[in-house]
C-alpha cells in the first residue's frame, strides 16, 4: 500500500490517461500558481514532450510511462507536499448476506440496500439510525506520507465494533468530532488530532441519536438528530428523521434548530459564516427528486434554498463543501433509488444559477462536456467512477474518495478540474474514506444570534407577493390574504402517503389562520415560531392561487424578509417602502376557531349534512352518499400500500385495510388537487384553483337550486387548497403507537421545540341545525326557445352545405388553415344542461365569418411566443419515475395559455396578416360546434361512442403508467408510480368513461378525430377552448370539454369560466377571422 510511490499505478490505463492534455494543464497551472514551491514543474513539461511524440506513434509503454509522470508530477502538488497527514476512515467492506446484515424484520418490511451499505454509507432516504449499530471494523486513521510505503496510524478505533465516521476537524486543525455507534444509540465524540483525550459529546437520552457533528465559530456544535421522533414518510414510520440541532461545546443546552419533514443532512460552515446543509422535503411534490442546498445561521435563523428549489435534477446533492475563496460548492450529485449517497464529482456555482442544471459547472472527468439533465430515480447506477466525501485544497484540486471500477476498492485519490484522477492510498477488502486534510483553517466570521428565547413568534415581511415567479402574470389586486398553513409530521411507527387522506397528503394539514395582503402587494405579520410553515395566497372569494408545497421555519423572535412569491435566490427587495412596513404586523385572523388539523368529518361532513344529504343519503341506486358513517354510510376499506411496513399493532387492527367516510369516497374523485407526488417544478399560478375541481364548478352553478353560504363554500375550497385531507390529526389514523405523541412533546420541551399540541383535537361551532332540501329547477318554462324558432327541415337544411371552404395563414413555415362559416341561425343552450345554459333560445349568425379548422397547436402559438411551454400532466406518467405525459407536441394543442395571451396571439396575427383576428363569442363558437345539430354534442347523445370522434376522459385517461393495462386496483382511480409509493390517486379516472377507449391520454396532435359536418376538428374534448364572452365580471367563457372531461362536460352547450389571466392546464383555443370578401382556397 502506497502514498506518493512513484512506481504505483493503477492495474489498469484508462484511455482517459492517453490524454497528456490534462496533465499539461495541470502542471502548467501549478508552476504559475506555486511558482518556486513547485521546482521540477518545466521539467515535468520538458518530460511530457517527447511522451506525447511516443503516445502519437502508438508506442506500446508510451502510455505507461505517461501515467507515471503523470503522478510524479500531480503528487509533487504542495498542496499534498506541505500537509502533516490526511484522517480517512478505514472500515471493511462488509459481506451483507455472511456479516448478517439484514435482519428479519429488513426482509419482511422488503428493506434491500444498494452499492454503499457494505462500507456504512446509509441509502440516499437514510440517516445513519437506520443502519446497524455494530459489525463494523473500522477506524479513524493518519495517513502519513513516506518515500515508500504508506504509514497509516490508528487516532481511534473503537473496541465494541460500533461504527465511526463523519469526521469534522476543527478549525485549529488540533480536534475531531465524529459519530459513532453502540449497543444503545449514536453519539458524537470528539478526540484530539493524534488520538488523545477521546471524549463523548452529546448527552442525548438512550431513544435519541446525535450524528453528522459540525463545529461552529462561536464554538458551539450543529448536529443531527432524531429528537424529532418522525419518521421517513415513505417508510410508514419504520425508518427515523433526522433534524438539525444546536449544543454547547460540552454537549449542553441543546435546541432544535430545523422542524423538517424529512432528513436535514451535512452541514458544513461556508467563508460568510453561515452553515450550509441538504434539505430533502415532498410536501405535495413527487419525493424521489427534490433535495435543496440550503443555508441558515447558526443560531437557525435565515433558513433559505440556495440551489435545487422547484428542481427535478439533480434528485441530490450529498457531502457539499465550499471551494475555498470563491462562492462555489463541490459535492456528490446522485439519485434517490440505488447507489448510497455515491455518484458524480461536481462543481456548483449558484451565481451562474440555482436551479435544475444551470449552476453545475462542471462534472470530474467530463471537463468541457455540457451538464445534461436527467430526470430518472435511479441516477448515477451504472457510472464510473463513483465519488464520495470530496474535500477541496484549493480552487483546483480537491481530496475525494473514489471507486474506479467494479474490480477495485474505495481509495482516497486526488482529483483536480483537468480531470486527472491521481490514486494516493487503497486497500483491498477496506474502504478507505473521508479524506480530511489535518492543517489549520480561517475560522469563518461569527455571526451574531438573533433570536430571542423569551418569545414563542417570529415578524414575516413580504416586500410584494407579485414579485417573482410564482404569480407570474396575476394582475395586481388579484391578492387578498394569505393562508398559513402548519404540518403535523408522521410519528415514528406512523406515517404514510395514505393515512391522512386517499392518495395524501403525506402529512396532516394545520389550518392557522390567514393575514391581510396590502392593496401593493405587501405584508407583514406574525407567525408561531418553531413551526413548519406555508403560505397560500388567496383571491377575493378565498381560494388559493398558488400553493407553496414546502415551508419556512421562523426561530423565536426573528425576522424574516422575503422579496415575493417564490423570488429567485439572487433577487432583492426593492428600496421604496411600501404599506406594509409602516405599519406594525398585522396578527392571524383564526379560520372558524383556533389553530387545528383539518378534519375532513369536522370542517366538511357538517357541511355536507345541512346542504346535500337530503337527496345523498344513499337511498338511490345511482346517487351518492354523502353520509358520514356515524349516520349509517358505509365507507369501503382501502388497501394500505407497503402494508408490511405498518406497524404490528396497526397490522393486526386493520388487517392491512383503512377506510374514510362514504362522503370523502366520493368527493376525493371531484377534486383537483396536489396530491402526494406532483411536479416538482414551480405550479402554474391557478394550477390547482379550486375552480378547476369540478365539485366547486358544479356547486357555483347552482346544483339543484344549492346556494352555500359563504362559510360552507370556505370550508369546501379550504379542504381542497390544503390537499384534500380526511383526518386532521395522527390520532384520528390510529392510536399513535408506543407513545410517540407523548415522547414528542417532551422532546419538544427539552429541546425548545413549540408546544402547541398538534394532536388535540377542539370544539368548534356547529354547523345550523336543520336540513336544506334541494330544489329541481322546473324546466317546463325553458323549453320554449327563445327568440324565434328552428325547424328540423332548418337544421337538416344547414348540415347540407356544400364541401367546407378553407384557407391557409402562412404564420413563417407553419401554416394555420381556416374554415368557412356560412350566416345561419341554431338553438342554442340545452333545456336538459346545467342552469348556466338557459334559456335555449334561437341565435342567429348575420354574416358568416372564418374559424380556425383546428385548436392552436404548441408549433403554431410559438411563432408568437417562442418561449410557450404547455408542460405536461403531472398525473399520467409514461413511467414510473418520469414527469408526466407531455401537452408539448408541436402538433398538440397549445395548452395553459390565458385568454390574454390567447387575445395578444389574435392582435399579433391581426398586424401580420392585415386581418382581423380574434376569438369566437361564445354564440359562434356553439354554432360552429353544432353544425346544425340539435343532440348534445354534434355526432349524437352523451351516452354514443365517442372513441371515433373525439378525445375526452376514456378507457386510456382513466389509466397510470403507459405500461399497465387497464386499473391496478379494483376500485379504481388508483395506480402505483414513483418511487413505489402506492395509492396515487389518478385524478379524474373514476369520472372516466371507460366503456370506450379514444386511445389517448392527454391531448392528442389536432385532426386526430373526425371532424363535424362543416369540417372542424376536436370541437369536443382535447383542450377546451377560451372564447370572447363574458361569463361573468370576472371570467371569461370556456367551450367545449378536454381529455379530461366525460362527454357530459363536454356537450355544445357545457360553460365553464376562468379569470383572463388564468393559464388552465387544459385549456387552449381557436381563433376566428372576420369578413366576408377573404381569399380563399377550396378544399
């Protein structure tokens, strides 16, 4: 075993070594950055010369003798030189199956590991607790250099077989702390750099693990911790979280510092002082990808993303250090299934960017290649080599332990950004890990605290929620309040995608409490501190127009100024101060009581007792019953997904099965909502409006005569903004398990944690007394039409038109082709429709005018606006790890574009064409729609066979994954996706009808189906369609269904409405030209 042995090289040449390149620039850049601290540097150059010569001949040792000046020359490195030593971690690899790694209940939970579990590396869903706490032979080591053979001195090896690792010297380069493992817990320990004066640190109790220690400059430690006593949600609570936590030296006064749902890991102090560290939250967004680098102080305060918010790639970023001297990062980029906590050497600047692969600027060993973004679980499987635990000298060179290939071992190597990979040290059958460079550092400034312990809040200040991405395109005075929402986090021994709610969310919900948003768009008030929080901001009738999905902790007494809505990391608040800052903080106005999980029996049931069980009370075949069980409904079991992983007293009560109520069965499917694993990337503003959720569509247009008082219609839009939850607390799951509420709450007040008690469940007024009874509106006086009269022989006489009349617009290479429309007259609305469709009445079209064959494709608005993105539909997947079925094909209808955007589209073509473009009134739209037909949609009844003519909810919509046929499950709706994690909830699916099959998903190409007599295309289904009317002050009218609606809601007469600057995820549109005297070409 050799450190800096001239004569070494690895067994085998890697072509990359061929490339002296690598080595000129490496060699070069040190004689220019040492200058006489590295002597021999143009001898090395003078060396290389004749090599290259010999390499370009093709000479048989010339590549070896390339390799060996190659470490001659990399290993001369003062960088590695003038070091006293290097601690690494020396542990054996283990034999998983022979060393009895996995236990029996491992293998019943179907726990299995990836690469990186037989030398102690957690997976990437993980913290140490979940690994075993003995079987390990391992120490903290010196590596010496020597002229010849290494010599590797034991600092600490423990006697017990505990694991040690996570080193963090201190900044006086003289102390380490370090994590270890006994038969009780994990601790830290700290020794001294020679291995004197070994010491415990942490004084946790025996049911609370300390690990990943980090110092501090003002001398205390931040560490991990599982105080929290949660657990990994998609681990049903079998696996335990992770938080970060604050001590004193001597392991005293510790408080909690980060109330996160999932695992906080690494931190490590940057130059500014701040400590930087991985965060891994899914609250609502698909969990098998996002992981952001965040910074706070060290007193906790500050809590911000600096990369990875809102990011599909990279899934993440493990081990990151600060680069000396700049503002960049090198750390680990892996996946979230497979290797652990293995893959890629990668550079990170967030200057150049902070999100998805915009600010990685360069992988080692792919110097000059782009970074190419990979959405895929399972990342970095397959790669070589693999890296973990860089430590970086300088700008340029970097520490780092390294698996070549599958025949070699972990080895501690020195990478540089040439891309030379230079061995220093390995050991067959160990892992030789954590290279930490012994030598003294800059203790980075110490900043000061700024809490204060005597207080239970916090101070938010929001300069202006319009600014930054998040309502991008909201006019202002759309804003009205902000929702504060907490989370109540699983349990240790409950947890789960399906225990609050069906198909989510993961956590129960906290309804807070909402505050005022200033008419400028400003707002300042307080929060409880200590709590997970996240805002919703709300419109003038209180529904959320864009959801958070993640949340902010503030500590006791802090500050927090935030510059808007999802504001980028390098944006900052303007200097003119606005209304909310002259004032004091405005407090939280309660939601209908005091702050609660959300009950779906509690906040909603009474609802629907006073409004809809009169007609749903389950005493119709074919009516819903809207009943709670307490008043004779009956709720159908559920399976619960990874039902082994359920804790054994849950196991046995449930049999493996939970149900909700007869009322939540039916409504969960007549809502849009996040769900559990939804896009990751920033929402669409109103992408989840509870507009869009056909409950609250229905209800607004006057079900039955309903009208909801302003309290029922908040509780309903609230139930939908918070994620749809049945239970509001654990307890309402389950008995919580083995006292983990109790053991939490003395946690919590151990170690500073918020006291309000999650669990409790309180008495809030009731609903009125009394029932109302719906009204059927009597359609007698409708069915007269109103404004003349349409015969059978008029109809029959307008669908006889001779072959449709088109045009072409040339819009620069692709084309857009129009139709004829001829002046006529047709009924319009349905005495059979819904309220907002009376009264039919005769309608009749003067002046014929010209439609658009066809909705505008993607292709076609993009000559318009080249930046358009459609996206996709995060709840269909063509796999399991993928982000959705994509609305993006040139040939697919352009989709979540406003009515404003859809009129600036007209007035852009109008300028082009010298036309007079713009979108079809509603009336002409039904017209074309028609086309002389008089049954609800013009190839015939709602209940014919659509598959031929159009693309609405079907057979295919009603289906998860591209590769499964038909449901998974028997009841429907529900497919298994992402990460394993079961019971998604397919939205939409049970609504579908599925005694057809359209063959589609999503959107289809336009022209996909045959078109009405007059030649127009996908007048039903596919994307519905903006028109020019007024649906009323505030909305604009939406025609003709989508994919995603049945034929029901996609009739000719069937009216929707949205506000104009709403960009619906389904809705797109068609444009019309007006004038008679207009070229044409027949078709």
């Amino acid at each position: 075993m050799s450190f800096m042995n001239l004569e070494r090289c690895p067994a085998e040449v890697r072509d990359a070594a061929s490339d002296s390149g690598k080595l000129r620039d490496a060699v070069s850049d040190l004689i220019e950055t040492f200058g006489d601290r590295y002597p021999n540097g143009y001898e090395y150059l003078d060396r290389l010369r004749p090599i290259e010569d010999r390499v370009g001949r093709g000479e048989a040792r010339a590549k070896h003798q390339l390799e060996t000046l190659r470490r001659e020359a990399l290993l001369a490195n003062p960088l590695l030189t003038e070091l006293g030593g290097v601690l690494v971690v020396r542990r054996r690899i283990k034999d998983l199956e022979k060393d009895n790694v996995f236990t029996a209940v491992d293998k019943q939970i179907g726990y299995s590991a990836g690469l990186g579990r037989d030398i102690g590396m957690p997976s990437n869903h993980e913290c140490n607790a979940s690994l075993e706490r003995d079987g390990y032979d391992n120490e903290i080591c010196l590596l010496l250099p020597a002229a010849g053979d290494v010599k590797l001195k034991t600092i600490y090896r423990p006697e017990d077989s505990g694991y040690v690792g996570e080193l963090d010297l201190h900044f006086d380069g003289k102390r380490v702390l370090f994590t270890k493992s006994d038969a009780v817990n994990w601790k830290l320990y700290e020794t001294n750099a020679d291995g004197s004066h070994v010491r415990q640190v942490t004084q946790m109790p025996d049911d609370v693990d300390a690990m990943d220690g980090c110092y501090l400059p003002n001398g205390k430690i931040i560490f991990g911790s599982t105080a929290s006593y949660q657990s990994v949600p998609c681990w049903h609570g079998r696996k335990r979280v992770s938080n970060l936590y604050l001590m004193d030296a001597d392991g005293m006064n510790v408080r909690q510092l980060c109330f996160d749902q999932d695992h906080d890991f690494h931190p490590v102090v940057l130059d500014s002082g701040k400590v930087l560290f991985l965060r891994w939250d899914y609250t609502g967004i698909c969990h098998i990808f996002l992981r952001q680098l965040m910074t706070m102080n060290p007193d906790g305060t500050k809590q911000c993303a600096v990369y990875g918010s809102n990011s599909w790639y990279p899934n993440s970023l493990f081990f990151p250090r600060q680069i000396p001297e700049t503002n960049r990062l090198i750390g680990i980029l892996s996946g979230y299934h497979g290797p652990h906590r293995m893959g890629q050497l990668v550079i990170i600047d967030p200057r150049e960017g902070w999100h998805e692969a915009s600010g990685i600027v360069q992988r080692i060993t792919g110097r000059g290649k782009p970074i190419k973004p990979i959405i895929r679980d399972n990342l970095v499987s397959g790669e070589w080599p693999m890296f973990l635990h860089p430590y970086p000298l300088s700008d340029k060179y970097f520490l780092v332990s390294c698996w070549m290939n599958a025949k070699s071992s972990w080895g501690i190597y020195l990478a540089d950004v040439f891309d030379n990979l230079i061995l220093l040290y390995d050991e067959p059958s160990y892992a030789l890990l954590e290279p930490t460079p012994v030598m003294p550092r800059k203790k980075p400034k110490v900043i000061p605290d700024q809490i204060d312990l005597t207080r239970n809040d916090a101070t938010v200040y929001i300069s202006d929620v319009y600014a930054g991405q998040g309502l991008k395109g909201v006019p202002r005075g759309t804003i009205k309040h902000l929702r504060l929402v907490g989370y109540n986090f699983g349990y240790r021994g409950l947890a789960g995608s399906d225990k609050i709610g069906y198909g989510g969310p993961w956590e129960a919900m906290q309804i807070i409490g909402t505050v005022p948003v200033e008419r400028d768009g400003s707002a300042s008030f307080h929060v409880p501190a200590n709590t997970p929080i996240s805002l919703q901001v709300l419109d003038k009738e209180g529904k959320a127009v864009q959801l958070m999905r993640s949340w902010f902790t503030a500590m006791p007494g802090e500050r927090i100024s935030c510059v808007g809505c999802h504001e980028t990391p390098m944006d900052v608040s303007g200097s003119t101060p606005n209304i909310a800052a002259k004032g004091p903080p405005r407090g939280v106005s309660p939601w209908y009581g005091p702050a609660r999980g959300f009950d779906f029996e509690r906040e909603v049931q009474p609802v629907l007792n006073q409004y809809c069980v009169s007609c749903h009370d389950g005493s119709r075949v074919g009516v819903a019953d809207l009943r709670s069980e307490l008043d004779g409904g009956k709720a159908e079991p559920k399976p619960i997904g990874y039902v082994a992983r359920l804790h054994p007293a849950m196991l046995e009560a449930t049999n493996g099965k939970l149900k909700y109520s007869p009322a939540y069965d039916v409504l969960i499917h007549y809502v849009r909502r996040v769900g559990i694993e939804d896009d990751v990337s920033l929402l669409t503003p109103g992408e989840y409006h509870a507009d869009t959720s056909e409950l609250i569509q229905m209800l607004e247009k006057g079900h039955h005569g309903i009208e909801l008082d302003a309290e029922a219609f908040s509780r309903l839009v609230t139930w939908i903004d918070l994620n749809a939850p049945f239970h509001g607390t654990w307890g309402d799951v389950f008995p919580i398990p083995d006292g983990a509420h109790e053991r939490r709450m003395e946690l919590r007040e151990l170690y500073g944690g918020p006291m309000d008690d999650p669990e409790k469940i309180y008495e809030i007024s009731s609903r009125p007394a009394g029932t109302v009874f719906a009204s059927v509106m009597s359609r007698a006086e409708t069915r007269e039409a109103k404004g003349g009269s349409l015969s059978l022989k008029d109809e029959r006489k307008q669908q006889k038109l001779v072959r449709p009349v088109r045009r072409q617009i040339d819009l620069g290479g692709v084309k857009l082709s129009l139709v004829r429309v001829q002046a006529g007259q047709f009924l319009c609305g349905d005495v059979n429709g819904q309220a907002d469709e009376l009264p039919q009445r005769v309608i009749k079209m003067d002046r014929p005018f010209w439609i658009s064959e066809c909705e505008v494709t993607n292709a076609q608005f993009r000559r318009f606006d080249p930046s358009h993105d459609s996206g996709y539909y995060s709840k269909r997947r063509d796999r399991a790890d993928g982000k959705g079925l994509s609305l993006n094909g040139d040939e697919q209808p352009a989709v979540r574009v406003s009515w404003d955007e859809a009129m600036d589209f007209c007035r852009w073509l109008s300028r082009c064409s010298g036309l007079t473009v713009t979108l079809p009134t509603e009336q002409q739209w039904e017209y074309t729609c028609r086309a002389g037909s008089t049954t609800p949609l013009n190839y015939g009844m709602v209940d014919d066979d659509f598959s031929a003519w159009a693309n609405m909810a079907d057979l295919s919509f009603s289906t998860g994954l591209e590769i499964h046929n038909g449901r998974m499950m028997p009841e429907g709706g529900v497919t298994q996706a992402t990460g394993g994690v079961p019971h998604l909830v397919l939205e939409g699916a049970k609504l579908a009808d599925i005694r057809f099959d359209d063959h589609h998903r999503v959107t289809a190409n336009v022209g996909s189906y045959r078109a009405n007599v007059w030649g127009l295309f996908d007048m039903h289904g596919n994307a519905a369609e903006w028109t020019l009317s007024e649906y009323d002050q505030d909305r604009k009218v939406v025609r003709g269904g989508s994919f995603f609606d049945r034929p029901a809601r996609s009739r000719s007469s069937f009216r929707l409405g949205y506000p104009c600057w709403q960009r619906v995820f389904n809705v797109g549109f068609r444009i019309v030209v007006l004038g008679e005297n207009i070229p044409t070409n027949d078709s």
